[in-house]
C-alpha cells in the first residue's frame, strides 16, 4: 500500500475527530464495567483556550484515554461555568459600547443581554478544546446556569440554610467598586506597592498641643472617630480621655486605649476609622464608635466627603494630601512599600466596606473535609500541596456567599417588611408566600407583597457542586448515574484555586453525600516561558493556542507541552518542545512507512539476527511498561511520557528497525514483518493518550478496520516478560556495535566497505549475537583472539576488547599523527589533575564529592592514554 510521503496533521486530525465522534467512543452510560470519572474544572464561559488549559485538559484526556483502554467505562464530564463577575464585567463593557448603561437597565433586561451574549460567544472554549483532541462526553456537556444546575444551587442553599449553617450579617467585606461587589477573601490579590506614609497633626482640644499620626490613606481621616493609643505606651498615656480635633473636618473625636496598637509603628497613636478598615471596625465595635462611611459604592466620595464629594479617592487622596499641607496639618511624608489588596478579576484595589450579606458558617463543615485529606481518603498529588490545604481549611472563615450582580443564581429570600430580619427563604414566591404568612400571622400577604434578594450567589457555590451536580446528584440524590459515576476518580487542576474550588467541593461532597467527590487531585504548576515569567497578555509572552496547534499539530503539542511537567512544578515552555513533539510525531510515520516500503518474500525464514532482535525488544517493551505503569501509579505523567518517547524512538525506530531491515531491494520475511507490526501496534498503544490522532492513522493505515477495532476504543498493551540476561547481553551488543560505528566514522571508513572485527572475549559473549553484530557494523567475519590485534583501532565494552584492523582501510601516517596530538592533550591534562590531588590545601578543603570527581578524572585520563598508546603500537609496529 502506497503512503504519503509527508504526515497530514490537520486532515487526519479532522478526519479522525469526526469518525471519533460520529462513533460515540467518547459517550459514556452506566453499564456493568468499572467507571472512571473525570469532570472538566469548568472554564469560564468568556473563556479562549490558553496554554493553562492546553496542558491542564491534555493531562485530563491523557488519564481518560488510557482508562479507556484499559476497559473502564471511561466519562469525562465537559461544561463552562458562568463567571459571575468576569461575565458580567463583559456584558457591561458591550452594552457601554452600544451607549447603554446597565443602571438604565431592568434586572430582566439585562440578563436577556447577557444571555445573548452567552449563547453568541459563550462555550467557544470547548470548541478550541476539540482540537486538542480532547475526548470529552460531549453529550453531557453542562452549564453552570443551566435550568437543574441552578435548581440545585438553590437546593443546597435552602437546605443549609433551614440547618443553620447559611445567615445574613452585616460585616466588614472586601468590595470591588470597578463590579461593585463584594469578594470572599480567597479573591482579593494582595500585591507589593510603594506607596506614602503620611504624617498628620491633629491639635488637642483645649490645648496648644498636637498628636501625629502615620496613616497611607489621608483621605479617610474624613471618617475619623477616635484616636487609639496602647494603654502601656507612657508617651500618650496623658492624653487618654482627652478629645481631639479632626483636621479639615473640625469634628471632634475622643482619644481611647486599646492593647492592639503597636507602639513600634509609625508614632504610636492610630486614626480610628471604622467604616473603612477591618481592625478599626472591630475596635469601633468593642468600643462604641460612630460609623462614618465616606465612600459610595464606585469609591466616589459621598457627601461625608465634604467639598470632594463626587471625587474618586485616589483623586482625593493627592488633593487632600495638599490641602493637609497647606494647612499645616502634614507634618512629613515618607515612601512606604505595603501590600494592597486587589480584586483578582478587575484588578481593581478594593475597599473594606460594611454591608448586609449572605454567609455560610465553614468551621463544622470544613473538618470531614480536613480529615480526608490528612489520612489520604482524598490525595493531594504532589503532597507538599497538603500543608497549604491545612493552612487554608484549619483557619477557615465563613465563607461570604452573596455578590451584588445580576448574573449568575438569584438568593431564594423573600423580604416582606423592611426589617433586616422580615424574610423567608423559599423555592419561589409561592411557597415564600405561605412562609411569610405563617411566621406573620398575616394572612393576607401576597406575592405582590414580597420582594426577593436582589444579590446573587458566589459562582463558587454553584461550582463546588461540580462533580454531584453534574450528575443530577442533588435534586435526585440516588438516580442511577450519580451512584455510578460517584465518586469521580481523578481531578486535575491548578493549585492556584485548591482553597476556591478543590476545598470546597470536597466539603461539598461530605455534606450533601457523606462522601469524598474524588479520589485523587492532581496539582498541575503554572506555564511560565523561559524566563520563568508568568504567560499573560500584559507581557506579550502567552504564544497563541490555536496557531501552535496549527504549526506543529495536536499531537505535537501535547507531546511539547508534557515532555516537562512534572506534577505540581512551573512549566518553562519553550516552542523548541513542541518542534520536538512534531518530530517525534513525524518519526512515527517515517517509521510505519519503512516498514510498508519492504516487499515480503514468504519463501523466505526468519534469520536468528532478526528472531533475537525481536525477542530483545518484548523484553525491552515489557521493561518499559513496568516503568510507565509504576509512573502512572504516581502520576508522573511527564515520566511516562519520556520512558515511551525514548522506547520508540531510541529502541524500536533506532535498533529494532534497523536489525530487521533488508538489504538494499531485497526482501523481508513474512514472520519477522508480522512480528515488527505486532510490536507497533503495541507502540501505537501505549501512545495513544499522548498522541491520539498520529496513533489512530498509523492503525487504521496498517490494515482495514472496523469501527468496534478503532485504536480509541481498543486494549491496554500487555507487559509481557522482562528476560533480564537477555537485556544485558543486548546491552554489550549495542555497544559493541556502537563502538564499530564509531571507529568507521572517526577513521572515516565508509559503511559501504566491509571490515573484520577481533574480540578479546572476556566477558564471555555468546557467539550466537555475532550474525546480529555482523549485519549492524557490515563486518565479513568475528574472531576471537588471545592478545591485541597490530594496526588496529580498539575500543572496549565492559572487559571486552574489539579491534578494528585499519589496513587497507586508512592513512597510517595521518592517523598516528592524529593520535599523537590526542595523547599530548590527555597527558597535559592527567598533570593538571593529579596536580590538583596532589595539592594539601585542596584536599584538606575540598568536600568530599569534589576530591571524589577529580579522582575519577585522573582514572579516566589514564585508561585514554593507555587506549592512545595501544593504538599508537599498533600502528607503529
């Protein structure tokens, strides 16, 4: 069968996507084999396939496709999660573009937009994903906003609500005035900023003195209630009680004592600001302090702010700063480095602000969670992810579940008087309806009479319910796919969001199921590029998904992308690897068109060289699915990855092949031909989840198949036997031939020339590998002698020494010459070294491994000389 001579990528990765598909390989229902179970970490649904995903999902189908063939019913769960903020930031974004402000918008009017946009550039990323080969359960594909993913949503929130476990409080919360929302504290970046410590004077009150205070916000000394000193620092301890006067605001503030100020800041003496700061706020609490809040919810300044009302604070913070000065109120000003917290969506700095919202008690919930994965019921892999797991879930806070936005699940509480605590929380209106009523007494209440919770649940909470949502676990908690899919087996993720997502759904899985939802998490590192700088759009350093894809191909990528990422370590991505996947991809084809080039002659038997070569590489093969299996026990998928990458390319394209091939237009026996092919197909298994597209062509090309015998849907390679004597005979004769070839290229001696070969055989060699070794170096005949060989090249394998005769075969003169300067330069630097042991100094202080490599430095130069010098007499006599 004739066969391109160049490999397609892009027809056979459409080709075979499509056939893939059109057979349902990827589709998954309940039967009576072992399920193994994977659901996508959900990509926001304004999502675009970034170097991220591309190896976090190739990780997912490389785990999902050897399950496969290894005869689980394999369900890998796709779906795009609706991205509360980012979504919405987007939506707002268009509609300003189109001169339409949200505000002027109803509730309704703007979720009919949103939901245009969600269904016009919504879930491209799945699409992208397809072309990476992903085998995902496309039929299963979910939404985080779907009709029963929003209905369960609402489930656990009522449920947990009517256990006690969800309340409404008026807290401090980190809030984004860019999506003018509040954030749970897992979403606040905080980052390194220089900033200024400015230095205040307000005047006492009574007096001619003045107190100083170091504060980086001057703008919120308009929201000034009290002054704090520590009631053990005797430098203010004269002024407690006292009253002091805010500058530009004239109010007057009381000066109190409290043990949390640190006298070693600044000057000793804190401004009190409790509306805008979480320790102010709880000093102002223990000591009964007006609450001032300044800002409005954009961090424009209300009209607290007096004559800036209107203003953006920082705008505010250089203008007052300068009013302060002008007034004789700023005393100095000073650079000062401090961490700032920033919303991780919008970047925005965010604003402790004080506000009504929806929490969920964590403390109780959190410790099946810990104790899972302290004994290891839920593995974290790598390990060293445990401690910041522990860390995270030991010092848990409630959790802040509700966010002020449109988009996303609607809190099921009906308010029905004005007080803080006239709600019910129901299912819908008509069941708040008869909830209000009966905790009322007012039988008269309709729905016209209720009004429902305009804020929205965290995405979070409908995301931490991934892997039992997904299978209708919770609005039908003993279906049948739900008891067989759950628990899922493997997550993969990134640890970047252990606390956010992982934490969560396994707190998740304990509480709604009694059960773990996975049973191992694998922690994949950060794609950084070679300068070990994070990939993001703002340093121009994130290469195009799409366009690698289209340059080296799906197969090439994944290669590229896994050749080294260890588990849980930074990926330093270098488009050199993926060139090196597309070569390797390449070196398959080139490999299978080798062998459809041979003529078969089936008269022919199979010569001992080729039986023993084939032999040599099951045993081979078998040796390396002991080591691929041990690493996929440890998800060393990168590990995997290298041990099959150097089988194939060094041991069956490099040794294998070139055993068995014919002469120049000669023939190849039926028996060896079908044994190699044999062995291919074993290849093209153990490949497949690394490279499913080159592996399904070069399967199906080899001979015709039906759909039910497709290489996705086929069997796991056996191992086989290891033959560990076998394997290290081998060895010799590799090197042995190795060291032949290298002796025709130093000597320049053509391939085409044949040549004898001599052995001191000490290692006591069979002689049956001779033939082998025959055909490999091109040699007319092995000898075995007792003393070395005169004008002859050598070379040594372990004890053994081969002699290449070089009469006939070279220029004598030239080559003593050459290896006359060879041995000069070896004795040079066998002084150099034996100098350096030579030297007290050094060996008294050099560490032991160093003394160790200069020694072997010093064996080393001496067994070259004494090579050189053998050769030399050769020559020579």
């Amino acid at each position: 069968m004739s066969q391109a001579s160049k490999y397609d990528s892009k027809t056979a990765e459409d080709k075979w996507y499509k056939y893939w598909m059109e057979n349902d390989f990827f589709k998954s229902v309940p039967d009576d084999r072992e399920s193994y179970t994977i659901v996508i970490p959900p990509p926001n649904v304004t999502g675009v396939l970034h170097m991220g995903h591309m190896l976090n999902n190739t990780i997912q189908d490389v785990l999902i496709r050897r399950a496969r063939l290894k005869g689980f019913n394999a369900c890998w769960v796709p779906g795009t999660d609706h991205a509360s903020i980012a979504t919405e930031a987007k939506v707002v974004k268009k509609l300003k573009e189109e001169g339409i402000d949200k505000n002027d918008l109803t509730r309704e009017e703007f979720l009919d937009h949103a939901w245009q946009w969600t269904h016009e550039y919504g879930g491209i990323i799945l699409e992208q994903l397809k072309k990476l080969g992903a085998s995902c359960d496309w039929s299963r594909t979910k939404f985080t906003l779907d009709d029963d993913m929003s209905q369960s949503v609402i489930k656990v929130f009522i449920d947990l609500y009517n256990k006690g476990l969800i309340y409404r409080g008026y807290r401090m919360v980190n809030w984004d005035p860019e999506a003018q929302t509040t954030l749970s504290d897992e979403e606040v970046i905080y980052e390194e900023r220089n900033g200024n410590l400015y230095y205040l004077e307000y005047p006492i009150k009574g007096s001619e003195d003045k107190v100083t205070i170091a504060t980086t916000r001057p703008e919120t000394i308009l929201g000034d209630t009290a002054i704090c000193v520590n009631p053990e620092d005797k430098r203010y301890t004269h002024l407690i009680g006292k009253t002091v006067v805010v500058p530009i605001v004239n109010r007057e503030i009381p000066v109190i004592a409290d043990e949390y100020v640190d006298v070693e800041f600044g000057t000793g003496c804190l401004k009190i600001t409790p509306a805008h700061d979480e320790n102010d706020n709880k000093i102002g609490e223990k000591h009964h302090l007006e609450v001032i809040d300044i800002f409005n919810a954009d961090a424009t300044l209300n009209s607290f702010g007096l004559h800036y009302e209107g203003k953006d604070r920082f705008e505010v913070r250089k203008q007052i700063s300068q009013e302060l000065e002008e007034k004789g109120y700023l005393v100095k000003k000073e650079n000062h480095l401090h961490k700032v917290g920033t919303s991780e969506r919008t970047k925005a700095v965010i604003e402790p602000r004080l506000s009504d919202q929806w929490f969920l008690k964590m403390e109780d919930l959190a410790q099946p969670a810990i104790k899972a994965v302290r004994e290891d019921i839920v593995e974290l892999l790598p390990s060293k992810f445990k401690s910041t797991y522990f860390h995270w879930m030991e010092n848990v806070r409630d959790w802040n579940i509700s966010r002020q936005l449109v988009w996303g699940q609607r809190i099921p509480a009906y308010y029905y008087g004005d007080g803080k605590d006239d709600f019910v929380v129901a299912s819908n209106v008509y069941e708040a309806v008869t909830l209000s009523r009966k905790r009322t007494t007012n039988t008269s209440i309709t729905s016209k009479d209720l009004r429902q919770e305009s804020d929205v649940l965290d995405t979070w909470f409908s995301s931490w319910l991934w892997p039992i949502s997904v299978f209708n676990g919770v609005l039908e908690p003993e279906n049948e796919e739900i008891n067989y899919y759950y628990p899922t087996r493997d997550l993969v993720t990134g640890p970047d969001i252990l606390f956010f997502w992982v934490a969560r759904m396994i707190v998740a899985g304990y509480e709604l199921r009694d059960e773990k939802p996975f049973d191992k998490v694998y922690l994949t590192g950060l794609v950084r590029d070679k300068q070990r700088r994070k990939m993001s759009k703002s340093l121009g350093n994130s290469p195009d998904a799409l366009k690698l894809l289209e340059q080296y191909s799906a197969d090439g990528v994944r290669v590229g992308l896994l050749l080294s990422s260890a588990a849980g370590n930074d990926l330093m991505f270098d488009e050199d690897l993926c060139q090196q996947g597309k070569n390797f991809v390449n070196k398959m084809w080139n490999a299978f068109r080798l062998t459809q080039g041979w003529e078969v002659n089936k008269q022919l038997t199979q010569p001992d060289y080729a039986a023993q070569g084939i032999a040599w590489y099951r045993s081979r093969f078998a040796q390396a699915m002991e080591e691929v299996e041990d690493h996929y026990s440890k998800y060393r998928i990168s590990d995997v990855l290298m041990t099959s990458y150097k089988l194939i390319w060094d041991d069956f394209c490099g040794w294998l092949l070139e055993i068995v091939k014919p002469a120049y237009q000669q023939p190849i026996d039926a028996q060896t031909l079908a044994e190699v092919i044999s062995l291919f197909e074993d290849n093209l298994r153990l490949m497949h989840p690394f490279t499913p597209f080159i592996t399904e062509e070069v399967w199906q090309s080899i001979q015709d198949r039906q759909p039910s015998e497709a290489l996705c849907i086929n069997t796991w390679p056996e191992s086989g036997v290891v033959e560990k004597e076998l394997l290290q005979d081998f060895e010799m004769v590799q090197e042995a031939i190795s060291g032949v070839r290298k002796v025709r290229k130093e000597k320049q001696i053509s391939f085409k020339n044949e040549i004898d070969l001599f052995v001191i055989n000490n290692e006591n060699l069979s002689d049956r590998y001779d033939e082998l070794i025959k055909k490999m170096g091109n040699i007319t005949s092995i000898n075995t002698t007792d003393e070395q060989i005169a004008a002859a090249a050598s070379y040594r394998v372990r004890s053994n020494e081969y002699f290449v005769p070089l009469a006939g075969n070279i220029d004598t003169e030239a080559e003593i010459e050459k290896l006359t300067t060879e041995l000069k330069h070896a004795q040079g630097f066998l002084i150099s070294v034996q100098k350096k042991l030579s030297n007290e100094r050094f060996m008294a202080g050099a560490p032991e491994q160093v003394v160790a490599m200069e020694r072997k430095k010093e064996a080393d130069a001496l067994a070259k000389i004494e090579t050189i010098q053998s050769s030399l007499t050769a020559l020579e006599s």
